[in-house]
C-alpha cells in the first residue's frame, strides 16, 4: 500500500524514482511494483526518453484501491475520536498541530 500510495500522491515515477521515495533499492522494488501490476493495480509503460526504464503509474483500481483505504483509516479514526471527550480531543488538536510544525521543520 505504502507504494500505491507514493504513486498516487506523486504521480507516474520510473521504478527508481519510486524506490527512492519508499527508501528502498531499485531491486527490492521490482517485486512490490510486479505484484502491484499483476494485480492491475498500477500501469507499466516505456519511459518517453530512456528505454532501459519503465513508467510505473496508477491504474483506476489502483486508484479506488487507494481512495477505499483512505476512506477506511478515516472512519476508524473518526470512530476513536468520537469516544473522546472533549478536552482530550482539544488536546490531540493541539498536539497535531505540533507534530506538522516539527515534521515541517519549524
């Protein structure tokens, strides 16, 4: 999924590419974008000016495969905050608030 994902959010990348975003090697991603294309998942298509590479891109199933997990962790997370009380859920609002401050490095 995480690499359904990279493509989906980047857009069509060359297995390299997409290896280096996922913080893999270039062969250890050769499986993962074999079982995602088996699966009709992704698309593979020449790469437009190197044709030693590939254009690894999402498909439509892949694409509702990826908006269906989404809508899925979003349920289950609005579920467990649902449970919360109201001064907790104020404080998991601050606390993201945080957390994308330090993962935007300020």
């Amino acid at each position: 999924m995480s690499a359904l994902s990279t493509i989906y959010r980047e857009g069509p990348l060359s297995a390299g590419d997409l290896a280096a975003r996922e913080r893999v090697r270039p062969p250890s991603i050769t499986p993962t974008v074999n079982k995602l294309h088996a699966a009709g998942l992704v698309a593979k298509d020449e790469h437009p000016t190197d044709g030693r590479q590939v254009v690894i891109s999402i498909s439509e199933a892949g694409r509702k495969q990826v908006e269906a997990d989404v809508a899925a962790r979003e349920r289950w997370l609005s579920q467990q905050l649902s449970g919360l009380s109201a001064q907790d859920r104020e404080t998991l609002a601050k606390a993201a608030v945080l957390i994308n401050n330090l993962a935007q490095g300020h």
